[in-house]
C-alpha cells in the first residue's frame, strides 16, 4: 500500500504532495512500482497534528482520487475518518475506507462502510492524534489491542459489515512507546489470531529513529524495509509504506525466503540467476 498523503505538515512527506497535479504523478509511479493498493490522505496524523476542517479534508483528497481512478484500476483507500470524506471519496472513486479511528469517531461512519459494502481498515490507537504519544499505557500491550481490534470487528459486524471486509491495524506509532511498538511486531501471530487480515504501516516511524540513534525521517529507510520483512515474516498481509520501489523489492527476498522459491515460480524446475 503506497502512501499519498496530500497535506502540507505529515511527518516524513508533509508538502511533498500538497499538489494535487503532483500528488497523482507519484501516486501513479507508486503503482508503476509495484503499490497493489494506493492510500489517499488529506489530515495529518502524525504525533501532535491538528485537525483540518471537512471543507479543506475535502479539497485535498478528491482530486487525487478522481485522477488516479481515470487512470489506473488500483485499488484506492480514503484515509480518513470522518463520514462525509469517506462517503464523497467513494463517489469518485475510492474502493477502501482507512479509519484510524475504527469506526469511534464518527458515528456515521460504520453505516455508510455497511451500506456501500466496501472494506474497512480498522485501526488501534490510544487517545487521538494530539494527544497520543503524551505517556501511552499499557498493562499488557499485546493483549490489549489484541482485545480492543476484536471488540472492534464485532461492533463494525453488528453494524452490518461483513467479516470478510475487515482489515486491522494495530496502529504502530499510534499511542505507543518504542518498547510498546517492538513488543506489537514481534507479537504479530497474537494479532493474526483475531482472524483477520493484517495490516502494518511502519515505514519512517519515529520508533526507528530512536532504534537508529535519533536518526530523523529522512534517514530511516533501511530500518524501515528492515521493519517491513519482518513484518512480512511474522504474517503481515498489507504493508503500508512510503517508499514502494524498494519495499516491493525487499519483501521479493524476504517471501522467496519464506517459501523457499519464488512467489510467481511455477514449476519446481526454474532457476533464478
């Protein structure tokens, strides 16, 4: 899943898209590069981001959608979690609703997913955007988010949206110290055992840079396509990055590995050089 985040202050690509005109070229070199799943995003949510009003959410988002949807059948996801956003995204062409929220902060939200029959990513995080790297908590981290994404694919079931339409998320960065984020990755078959697919964005996290000894986001590639395989070995289904090109080819390795051939080999005779 490439990353097209149209806002001018996230925290590795803020501005880099603001564009709308350059937002959609990148977007369509990300699927040139390998992207599967394109995520379109017009509100920050980085440590400490303020909210954006609908109106500007709105202006941002639409575009890139309508654009990347006259021109490529990739699938497109709507990072948002406000109703109107997802539901005017929709109409012009998104395919995907990406709830950092998981259906809490709009109430209107699970309705819609229902009604239109969409897929929902649904999300971990403690607190909300400007308040969540304030001392995060946990008694048992793994445990409880584990039990809050399965408390939450209940509630969007019992709003009328289909199990096999859910993806969780557990919010990597979202609310959690490095010790909490380590303990997350290395836990992802704990995770898996709610049954549904999974989803992990870590690509240029400040939890890297802290590993990297305060490197800042320009210089957390490496850790980030480290992140990314192990993500990948530990049962991750959708990997949520930044940097497609180099991702796609790291995880190649890393899945030739874990099967011991390549992914699209179809006979156990060919060879690689």
């Amino acid at each position: 899943m490439g990353i097209v985040n149209v806002t001018p202050d996230s925290f590795y690509d803020g501005g880099k898209r603001f564009d709308s005109a350059r937002a959609v070229a990148d977007g369509f070199k990300m699927i040139e590069s390998g992207a599967e799943i394109l995520d379109i995003g017009g509100e920050s949510t980085r440590p400490g981001a303020q909210p954006v009003s609908l109106a500007e959410e709105l202006r941002r988002v639409l575009p890139v959608i309508r654009e990347l949807r006259r021109g490529s059948g990739v699938p497109i996801s709507v990072d948002t979690y406000k109703e109107a956003v997802a539901r005017a995204a929709l109409d012009v062409g998104a395919d995907i609703v990406n709830d950092i929220s998981a259906l809490r902060f709009d109430p209107a939200m699970a309705a819609l997913v229902a009604r239109e029959g969409v897929p929902i990513i649904l999300m971990h995080m403690q607190g909300e955007p400007r308040t969540m790297q304030r001392e995060p908590y946990y008694g048992d981290v793994v445990r409880e988010v584990r039990e809050f994404l399965a408390e939450r694919v209940r509630s969007a079931n019992q709003a009328g949206i289909g199990q096999e339409r859910i993806i969780i998320d557990p919010g990597i960065g979202f609310g959690k110290t490095l010790a909490h984020n380590l303990a997350l990755l290395k836990n992802l078959q704990s995770l898996k055992s709610v049954g549904q697919p999974l989803l992990i964005g870590v690509s240029r996290k400040a939890f890297i840079g802290k590993i990297l000894n305060a490197a800042g986001p320009e210089e957390r590639l490496e850790g980030s396509l480290a992140a990314a395989v192990a993500a990948a070995l530990s049962g991750a289904n959708i990997l949520r990055v930044h940097d497609v090109s180099e991702t796609v080819r790291a995880v190649r390795v890393a899945d030739a590995i874990r099967l011991g051939r390549l992914l699209d080999q179809v006979g156990d005779n060919e060879t690689a050089g």
